[in-house]
C-alpha cells in the first residue's frame, strides 16, 4: 500500500480497475488505509471515498455523510467504513440527482440512481453487517459501489446533464 495517499483523477489508468475483496485475515493489514480514506475525505469536503480513489485495489470505501460547503444538505451519518459491500436490494423507483466525485474536481452531473437500498459489508471487526439506505445516502453508496467497478458516475450521466462546479453552484443558489 501506498506510504503517502493521494486522490488520483480521472484519467489514471487506476481508476478503472475493478476491485478486488479483502479477506478477513487482510482486514487487520488494510485497515491503516481504510482509516486514513476518512481523513483524505474530509479533508477534500467529500460524503465518500473508495479504497481504488487512491490507487488501492480493495473492494473498500468510508462513507460519512454531513453537511459542508459541497454538500450543504446532506443528512448526519456516523463515518462507515464498509468492506466488501454487496448491493442486496434496490426500490424500483429511481431518482436523477446531481453528484460530484473527488477523483473528478471541478464536474457535476445528474445520474440516476435508487432511492433506497440494502447492503451488506463487513465491518473493520470482520462481522457481517446487513442494514438498508435511503435517499443522499443510498445514492453515496450507490457512488462508491461503482468505484468499486471502475466505474465513474459520469459513465451513468446523460451528456446534456452535466455541468462545472461553477455553474452548478449558481444553479443550486449556493454562490
């Protein structure tokens, strides 16, 4: 694993790679990586990240929803690290709504995603962990479980859904 982690962007190579899952006799061994998404995390504003954002092929991500200055409604949720999730269910109703990404500064665009999920992941103790989600927070996951793909939100936009950070933000009123 890397010494010094760095968001990597589109365009990287890395980024495309599908992940693969950690055992639990890896856990113990990832876990100072696991831990150190949530500050690169926060650190950058994000609601999620995922272990192949930084160059780490792990099926891995933190997500740790609250408000900030890119998100100014998100809901509060205590900072989950969720390893080797696997989506369950999902609703069939879908709801189109703007998403950002850390390893795509600067772009946001509309995708359509669930509104409500369940999931199941290990904790960092290696238990199984089965729990659902609705509304920002299944769309979160439903962001980092396609990190875990190689898969980037933009590949789910449709073209004429998509906009600067800038324009965005005067849309939304935030500026």
């Amino acid at each position: 694993m890397q010494a010094s982690l760095e968001i990597i962007q589109l365009g990287n190579p890395l980024l495309r790679v599908p992940s693969e899952a950690l055992s639990t006799t890896q856990i113990d061994v990832a876990l100072p990586l696991l831990k150190s998404l949530e500050q690169i995390m926060l650190s950058h504003q994000g609601v999620g990240i995922a272990a192949p954002q930084v160059g780490e092929p792990l099926r891995a991500f933190i997500v740790a929803s609250r408000p900030n200055d890119r998100y100014p409604h998100a809901p509060l949720m205590e900072p989950t690290i969720m390893i080797n999730p696997v989506l369950l269910w999902q609703s069939e109703e879908m709801e189109k709504d703007w998403e950002g990404c850390l390893s795509i500064p600067g772009i946001r665009a509309k995708v359509n995603r669930y509104t409500h999920i369940q999931v199941r992941y290990l904790n960092i103790l290696g238990d199984v962990v089965e729990t659902e989600f609705t509304g920002f927070i299944a769309r979160i996951l439903q962001h980092e479980l396609d990190h875990l793909d190689g898969i980037v939100f933009l590949d789910r936009a449709d073209k004429l859904d998509v906009a600067t950070e800038m324009e965005y933000r005067k849309m939304m009123g935030l500026d």
